[in-house]
C-alpha cells in the first residue's frame, strides 16, 4: 500500500481544460497512486482534450455557469457510478472576464465581478449540494486557491477578491456538512504557476519571474508540486485537516526583501 493509499479510489476532477491544467496535474498524481478518476470539463472540445490526455477515464460535459448544468451531471456520474461513492473532488475552476480591459479595481465592472464570483465560487457550492447524495461519508473536497488574497497585485484585477470568497466558502461547507458527514472542504493556495490560464493575465509573464526570483530556492513553482498537495489532501493521510488553506509557494510569501530584489531597486 502507498502512502497516500487512494488506489481503486473515485476522484472526480473539475476544470481540465488542456496539458498544463493544474486539473491535469492533479489527476496524473491520482492516477499514479492506481485510483480512479472522472473528469468533468466545460465544452465537447476539451473533452476530446481530456479523453486523450486520459483514455482510461470517464469524461463529462458541464458548463458550471448553469446550475441546472451541475444537476444534470451530477445525475450522469451517479448513474455511472451504479452504487459506487466518491471518495473526493477537486474544484479547480476560475473565469474572469475583462470585458472593458484591465482597470483599477474601483472601476470593476459589476456583471464581470458576478459572473466571476458565480463561476469561480459560487460553482464550488453549487457542485458540492448537487453531489452530496454521492460523496462517501468521509470524502475529501479540494479547490484551487492562490499564495494571498490580501497582495494587491494591480494585474490580478477583481480575481484575489473572489479567491477570498472561494476560501472563506470552505468553512461554511465545512460546517454545514457536518451535519451529516465528516466531509473535509480544504484548498491548495499555489503561488505564480504556468499554466495556460495565467499566460491570459496581462503582465503574468514579468510577474511570473519575479516570483521565481522571490522564492527562496530561485526557482519558480511548478504545477505538479502544487497537484502534489492537492493529492495529499484528497487522500485520508488528511483525515485531520478541514477548512483549511495550505500555501505552497516555495517561500515567496516571506522573501520580499531578498538582497538580490533590493539591490536591482536601491543599487
């Protein structure tokens, strides 16, 4: 038996979108470990993207916007489940759209603001109601978080707030559903990573080199480090963590005032 001890496990992954998902990442660990996993992703093309980055799983269609869209394939995965449970589900979806460009956050846009509070949040909640019926009674929930919610990086936008949303969401899921399960609700918070999302945010490249330069090993961050995490948290080496936010940065959050970044600035 492997650490993790996940294997003939069901994990149902949201959010694949191509091979340098976090979603992707994370599933090749699960697979790794021998257990099971069920894709969901949001359009028929990137089901063809997921069936053959993973031929030997199931993959569904949801468009996480239309909560009637959740309840359908929530229905669907029950069905091919045929009795069985899910042992975990990682949420790993975030959309915003800038609909008028990047602005200062005091001119956001109210509908772009929404609709990514809906799809980036709100989706999460909605997943874990409409798929309550199928989780075994000590399954694991993990989403995708960033490093801080509280650094007000001018290229982020409106995202860092909504990411607030999403951890603070955790506790409340948390509780609710201990009511009737021992559910645990955590997030994996990475810091810069690349992956095809991020190289759409406006100045992401410049800032993803900084943050190489900032981590205390002077190497970026790699996805699979963060999948790693997420893995750790889906498996029952976690049973004592809910609610929780696990930072994986490789020590940029407490080397702002590394002496090479200071010296390109005062030198």
């Amino acid at each position: 038996m492997s650490f993790l001890d996940i294997e003939k496990k069901i994990f149902v992954v949201f959010g694949l979108a191509n091979k340098k998902s976090v979603a992707c990442a994370i599933a090749q660990v699960l697979k790794s470990e021998e257990a099971e996993v069920i894709h969901v992703v949001r359009s028929e093309e990137r089901r063809k993207n997921a069936e053959k980055l993973f031929p030997e799983s199931q993959v569904f269609v949801c468009d996480v916007e239309q909560e009637e869209n959740i309840i359908k394939v929530s229905k669907e995965i029950e069905s091919y489940l045929d009795g069985r449970k899910i042992d975990g589900l990682v949420h790993s979806i975030a959309f915003a759209n800038y609909s008028e460009g990047l602005k200062p956050f005091h001119e956001t846009v109210k509908r772009d603001f929404l609709e990514a509070i809906d799809i980036s949040c709100f989706s999460l909640i909605s997943i874990c109601n409409h798929f309550r019926n199928i989780f075994s009674s000590q399954a694991s929930v993990v989403t995708i978080s960033i490093s801080t919610t509280r650094m007000a990086a001018e290229n982020y936008g409106y995202m860092a707030p909504v990411k607030a949303a999403l951890e603070s969401s955790l506790c409340f899921l948390a509780k609710s559903f201990s009511d009737f399960s021992q559910i645990r609700f955590n997030a994996v918070c990475p810091g810069l990573l690349k992956t095809s999302a991020s190289a759409g945010i406006p100045g992401y490249v410049d800032s993803y080199l900084y943050a190489e330069t900032a981590t205390l090993r002077k190497a970026a961050l790699k996805t699979a480090e963060a999948a790693s995490v997420a893995a750790f948290l889906l498996s029952p080496r976690s049973s004592g963590m809910t609610a929780q936010c696990l930072v994986v940065d490789a020590g940029m959050g407490i080397n702002y005032f590394d002496a090479d970044i200071v010296s390109k600035v005062v030198g």
